[in-house]
C-alpha cells in the first residue's frame, strides 16, 4: 500500500521521527539513505523516502509491502499524525461526524 503526507517539517527531521517512531515498533533500518529509509520486521517492510516540494513543503511517500489495511499502514498513519503533531502541537484530533 501506498500512503503520502506533506508537512512543513525539515526532511532531516521527518527522518529523525521515522527513525524513533518505526524502531519502537521493532522494525530495523535495513536501508539508510540521506532521504530514504528501508524498515523491516515482523509487521512486514517499509520503504519511507522524503523529498522537498514546492517551497516550504516536504513530501513524505510510505510504501509498505502489506496488502489492505495492515497493522504496519495504520502504525504509518500514526506516523503522519505524529508529524502533524510535532508541526503544530496545538493540533487536536476531532471526530468528522
């Protein structure tokens, strides 16, 4: 599955959070580039890659090699809001109904 968020975080710092959020689950970095990261583990495989975009905004690609809705892609949705958090720490999270 492929998911994708923008920030305004720096990529050096999304990488830092990636490293912290992703290891707690147990997943180790099997690849490490400069903006690239390969995580694997139980939960399965992970290829994170962050890239600058259009000004102040940084574009952050996570492909999992899970099909559905796997407990690896929502931890990756925890991951964005995560980075949304540290963005804007007075984000609160709101039902949409």
């Amino acid at each position: 599955m492929r998911l994708f968020h923008r920030t305004s975080l720096h990529p050096d710092l999304v990488m830092q959070e990636a490293d912290t959020h992703f290891g707690a689950l147990g997943l180790d970095r099997v690849h490490v580039e400069l903006r690239a990261r390969q995580y694997r583990g139980a939960l399965g495989t992970l290829v994170l890659t962050v890239k600058m975009e259009g000004g102040h905004y940084t574009f952050v690609e996570a492909h999992t090699d899970q099909i559905g809705e796997s407990r690896l892609d929502k931890n990756v949705k925890k991951f964005f809001v995560r980075l949304h958090r540290t963005a804007d720490p007075r984000h609160l999270l709101e039902a949409a109904y």
